[in-house]
C-alpha cells in the first residue's frame, strides 16, 4: 500500500515536471546569453573609458611637471648666470612646495656644477647620514673652488626655511657623466630647439629607498646646452591613483615601458627588484603564472580592442585592453594595459540569472506540491501512525505522540488503538522493568515462565523504626513521606542502571545485572546507595524544617549468584531474583541496626569493587543458613570523585584507622585492638568502634576458651 501510494506521488507530480521543467530551462538559457552579452558588451565599453580616464588623469601631471619645468628654463635662459647661482635656491624651494606630488629639482651645469633641493621625510638618508630630525628640506650643491677642487655642500632647513645643520664633503661628483645628461645631450641632438621634456629611467632613491622618475628638460641657447633642470616624484603617486580608480573589483592596470617592462603597477607590489642598490623593472613576459602572460605572447596581436582569453588551471575568462597613450614623450612610449576577470562585471547578471533561477524553480515547486497535495490528504494521517507505531516497538520514551484526528472512520480507530497501547505500554513499565519490556517489544516473543543463573548484586534498603513511625503519623502523612524516600531511592537505582525488583511496605529491593548485563554492577549498586543516603539528608533537612522527624534509611548489598527471570504462573509472573544470596543482602540490611551503620557490604562485594569505593571492615559474622563466618563492611564512599558521593577527609581517617585496629583483630591480638578501637571511639565518637572494642574485651575474657565468637544475625 505504501509503495503504490508513493508511486501515485510520483506519477503525479512527474506529470507537472515533464511539462513544465523544458519550457523553463528554454527560458533560463535564452535569457542568460541574451543579458550575458550586454553585459560582455558594457565592460568592454568601460574598460575603454577607464583607458580615457588613466590617460588624462597621468597626462595632466606630468604636463604640470613640464610647464614647471619650461617655467624654470625661461628664467635661466633670461639670466644664465642662475644656472651656477645660490639664487635659484629659493626658487627651487619654492616650486618643491607649490608641487607636493614632487620629491626634487634639480639644476645641472656644463660646468659641472650641479644643485638640488630635496624633500625630507623621517630618517632620510643624506650623502650617507641620517637627516636632521626636524628638516623638511636639504638643498645639496656641487661646486669647485678657484684652486680646482670639488665638493658637495649639504644644508638642511626647518618647515620655515630656517637653516639647523650643514655639512660638506669632499666629491668628484660631475652631473655631466651622469646617464640622465648623457640623455638630454643625445635628444638635443635630435632637436637642436631643447623644447622637449625627457622621462628619464625610473631608478631607486638612495635618500627615501623608493622608485622614482624624473622628468627634465635641457637649457640650449642657439643649440648649445649649457644645462638642464629636471623635477622627480615617486612612482607611488601613480601607483595610488591606479588604485584608486580601478575599472572592476579584481582588475589591474599596469604602465608599460617601450620594451614591455613594468613602469607603473595598479597591484603596487612585486613589480620592480632592487639588485646592489639598482632598481630593476620587471617585463611583462617574466610574469609566470600570471594573465600577463598571455598578454606578453599576444601584445603585437591585440590591436588596441577589448579581447577575450582564458587563463589559469581553471580556464577563468578575462577581459584585456592595451594601447598606446595618445600623447607621447619626445624620449619615451608608454602603452596603458588593462586586465580584469570577466566576471566582475558580471556580478548583477549573476544575480539576475540566480532570482531568474529561484523564480523557475518555485514555479517547479508549486506544480510539483499540486501532485503531492492530494495524496498527501490520505497519506500524512498514515504516515503519522506508522511513525507512531515504529517509535513504539523501538521504545522510544523521548519520541512525542501527536494525536491523529481524521473523518475517516478506519483512520481514527487506528489512532485511538495506538494511543491506548501507549498508555498500556507506560502502565506496564512502572511494573516491569523497562529493559524487559523493550527486549519483549523488540522481540515479539510471548513471556514464559524460567530463568537463569547469574552473578549479580543485591541491594535491599528499609526505613528504621517504620513500625513506631506508622503508629505515631496519619496514613496520608505517612504515605507522602515514605513515597518520597521510595522516590529519591528509585531516581538514585535508575541513575546507576539498576533494576528496582519490588517494594515491600517501606523496602525496596533492587538488583544489578539484569535483565541487561552490567559487568561493574557491583560499583553502581554501592553509588546507588550513597546517592540515596546522601538524598535522604536533604530530605530529612525538609522534614525537619517542617518540624517532623527524620528518616533513616539502613541498606544492605551483596554480590552472589542468584537464579533470575520470569517466577510465578501463568496467570502472574514477577520478573525478580531469587537465592540465598537475596536472602543474605536482606541480612545485612538488618545488622546495620547490631552496628549502628547505614550501609552494609558483604566480603563479595568488596572483592568485586572494594579498590574503588572508600570501606571500612566492621566485624566477621555468621548469616542465619550459612556456614561459616564472612567480613561485613560499612560503606563510606567512592574513590571516583564523585562530588555526590565523595567521602570527608575525617571519613577518610577514619576508615584508615578502622582497617588498622581490625587488623590486629582478625589476627587475634584483642589486646592492641581494643587500645585502637577505644582509641577511634573517643576520636570519632564512633559507635561501631565502641562495640567493637566491647567485643575485644569479651574475646579477652574468654582467652582460655579457643572457641572464637560469631555473631549471629
């Protein structure tokens, strides 16, 4: 049935998906690659006007430095004689100011002379020092004396032009060896005019350690040069303004020299090497691993268009433009490239075709949920008990029941069956262990009368003075106040897996082991109990807040083979132990009252667990049925640490002392062992000290009798 109602699910619901899913992906792919074009065809577009931008925007700076350049040259070509003066000094320093993007200027000599004013920053480094901490400016000149010999002069000013150091070094310094010269003499031989602004190599400054480029222009008069004047910036001014004008998230846009090298980078890093001391620009062919690559292999084949390449492992599509700046250099050509992955530009399609997407697949949807609605109108209501009834058999307590109301007759009887059975069920388990009742469950096997022999551990708990207490309390008071203890105990048993067997008046009886095995049952019937003694002390704080007296709990435990399983007849069957070992944990719940103790162990349970709990030996006695003599302990504590159930630090003491002087005890010297256990009962004001040094006493009395003492309980 469910299978062919699942199918009726799918036949439906495949129906709507046949029809519509084809129309809705014709859909899908045709609006994709119409917008994928526009958008395609716009990014290549702003690329281009990103070009246009970068082009004007470098353009108008580098203008500035030459109208400031041919600004200088007009004055020295009008007084030549400032070409060698200090009187340019000022003016220098006055179109360093007016020009914040500038680091220098520069006036070079066919003398040879040569001056510069120079803008600090913090620890510039000047002729090999470390600038003055306060100067902004350092004007360095070169210049000889009469008798021939050359130096360099070093004078540093403040923010308001006032001197605060100055040095001098002896230098054969000649600006007329220098490349930069060298150049402005070789371009003026192919303009005898001079009206041309050289770019000179970009080359690493020794004073700021930073890229920089200049710009100069050579002073000719009828053709003859008789100096030049050159202004330098860093190349990180560009460099910034790359950055901060980039035509998608991931592009970059790159100044290249006339052989292909890197002269301005938008990335800012890694594009230039420093080799003793000399800036070295890297080509676009070197960039391994890069979408420069491709654009070194096919620069001739560009064409100055916006082209499409994949590039990487991945094949990711870029976008790529490079051309030539309009307006050239007289020494230099400059082409502007750019690269930027395709899909930064695609961003807002992507969202357009992912809402394209979610809308079609809603539409999906609804038609699909159309199929399932009407199978689903008979199907849930089923589905729902079928649950039900599978968390039953699997006993699942945490699994939450929904009631099924349905108009269907057949439907709500089978919800009212299954509600019933779990309210059964539950009645079941407070009288039956739950372990029992889900392996019955699981199984699906009748119960039949028998059992099996195991080693189990017995526990059995009864209140002191019940009878006194039962003739002194109402029944109704009474019954609250002991099912209250009978509560605490049966949390403290289930807490530590065990199996609580009955409860008879105020007993309780309990076993480890079984039904499910338990290999430290020993352990969890000794914890069970401290857990229920320690419960029973916060009880009893209640109960005498409320002005009643208390209660005292006495528990007896055992470890034995016992016979356990289904006993009783046809007609009433008990789950429970049976055995002489039931019957002695039931002994030792009683010599409590012989030994003023709460908890009472046997031999056997220590053996099986006494390495983890805190114990202290009481006394050898003989059980009613048994033969011979066996060691009783008082439970204290466990070695677990355990909060719950952690004994003090006098307990501790105590049990250690107690070992002690029943040491000297089982090995017959009463004499040391009544010393010792009068010395405990004083100490500790412990009762079971105290009888233990009586029964010394006795032993001793009766020396001449080899007959040793047993008491039996």
């Amino acid at each position: 049935m469910l299978l062919s109602r699942f199918k009726l699910r799918v036949t439906l619901s495949t129906a709507f998906v046949v029809l519509g899913i084809p129309f809705f992906i014709a859909f899908i792919l045709y609006s994709y690659f119409y917008n994928f074009n526009i958008y395609t065809d716009n990014a290549k577009s702003l690329i281009q006007r990103h070009h246009r931008q970068v082009e004007t925007e470098i353009s108008k700076q580098l203008d500035a430095i030459s109208d400031s350049l041919s600004y200088l040259k007009l004055q020295i070509v009008e007084d030549t004689s400032l070409v060698s003066s200090e009187k340019m000094n000022n003016v220098l320093r006055l179109h360093l100011t007016n020009n914040p993007e500038l680091v220098s200027i520069f006036i070079a000599s066919n003398a040879g002379n040569f001056r510069q004013v120079q803008r600090l920053n913090p620890n510039s480094i000047v002729a090999g020092r470390v600038a003055p901490k306060n100067a902004t400016f350092n004007i360095w000149s070169f210049e000889k004396n009469k008798a021939g010999d050359s130096f360099s002069r070093f004078d540093f000013f403040d923010a308001t032009y006032k001197k605060i150091d100055s040095f001098t070094i002896k230098d054969d310094y000649d600006p007329r060896t220098r490349p930069f010269y060298k150049l402005a003499l070789a371009d003026l031989a192919k303009d005898p005019s001079g009206n041309f602004t050289q770019i000179d190599p970009p080359y690493l400054s020794r004073s700021t350690n930073a890229p920089t480029l200049t710009l100069a222009t050579p002073i000719a008069i009828n053709g003859e040069m008789i100096g030049m004047v050159g202004e330098s910036f860093e190349l990180s001014t560009l460099t910034k303004f790359l950055q901060s004008i980039q035509v998608s998230k991931d592009s970059q846009t790159y100044v290249l020299d006339e052989k292909g090298d890197i002269l301005i980078s938008g990335v800012g890093i890694g594009d230039y090497k420093v080799t003793n001391g000399n800036l070295e620009l890297i080509n676009i062919n070197d960039r391994r691993g890069s979408p420069l690559e491709f654009v070194g292999q096919e620069k001739e084949r560009m064409g100055n268009q916006v082209v499409e390449f994949k590039y990487g492992e991945h094949d990711t599509k870029y976008l790529a433009l490079l051309n030539p700046f309009e307006k050239q250099r007289a020494n230099r050509k400059w082409d502007l490239l750019t690269i930027a992955p395709q899909n930064d530009f695609l961003v807002a399609l992507n969202k357009v075709n992912l809402n394209l997407m979610l809308f079609s697949l809603l539409a999906v949807a609804l038609m699909v949920l159309v199929g399932f609605k009407l199978s689903k109108i008979l199907s849930q209501p089923i589905e729902t008990l079928t649950t039900d009834i599978k968390q039953l058999l699997d006993f699942n307590a945490a699994h939450k029941f929904v009631e099924v109301k349905s108009n269907l007759y057949e439907i709500q009887v089978l919800s009212d069956a299954i509600r019933k059975l779990k309210s059964t069920i539950d009645a079941f388990t407070s009288y039956v262990p739950r372990d029992l009742v889900n392996d019955l469950l699981r199984s699906g096997k009748p119960i039949e009368i028998g059992g099996e022999s195991r080693y189990l551990t017995i526990l059995f708990s009864d209140l002191e003075n019940f009878s006194g207490l039962s003739e002194q309390t109402p029944a109704r008071e009474l019954l609250t106040r002991v099912s209250a203890y009978l509560k605490l105990f049966t949390y403290a048993i289930k807490e530590e897996s065990g199996t609580v067997d009955k409860f008879i008046g105020d007993s309780v009886m309990a076993f480890w082991g079984a039904p499910l095995p338990d290999h430290d049952h020993a352990f969890h019937a000794c914890k069970a109990a401290l857990k229920g003694q320690k419960r029973m002390d916060e009880l009893n704080d209640l109960l005498v807040s409320e002005g009643k007296p208390k209660l005292r709990a006495r528990i007896g435990i055992h470890t034995d083979a016992v016979l356990v399983g289904n006993i009783g007849s046809t007609e009433r069957l008990s789950y429970t132990v049976m055995g002489d070992g039931v019957n002695v944990a039931a002994r030792l719940e009683g010599v409590n009252k012989d030994y003023g103790t709460q908890i009472c162990v046997s031999h056997s349970v220590y053996k099986e667990t006494g390495e983890k709990l805190w114990v202290r030996p009481i006394d050898q006695i003989t059980v009613k049925g048994r033969k011979g003599e066996i060691i009783i302990y008082e439970l204290i504590g466990t070695r677990d640490e355990d909060p719950e159930t952690a004994p003090s630090k006098t307990q501790i003491e105590l049990c250690q002392d107690t070992q002690r002087a029943f040491g000297y005890y089982v090995s017959g010297n009463y004499t040391k062992a009544s010393e010792e256990y009068s010395i405990i009962a004083d100490q500790y004001q412990d009762q079971v000290a105290k009888i233990m040094a009586d029964v010394c006493n006795k032993k001793l009395g009766s020396q001449s009798n080899p007959k040793v003492i047993a008491y039996d309980v």
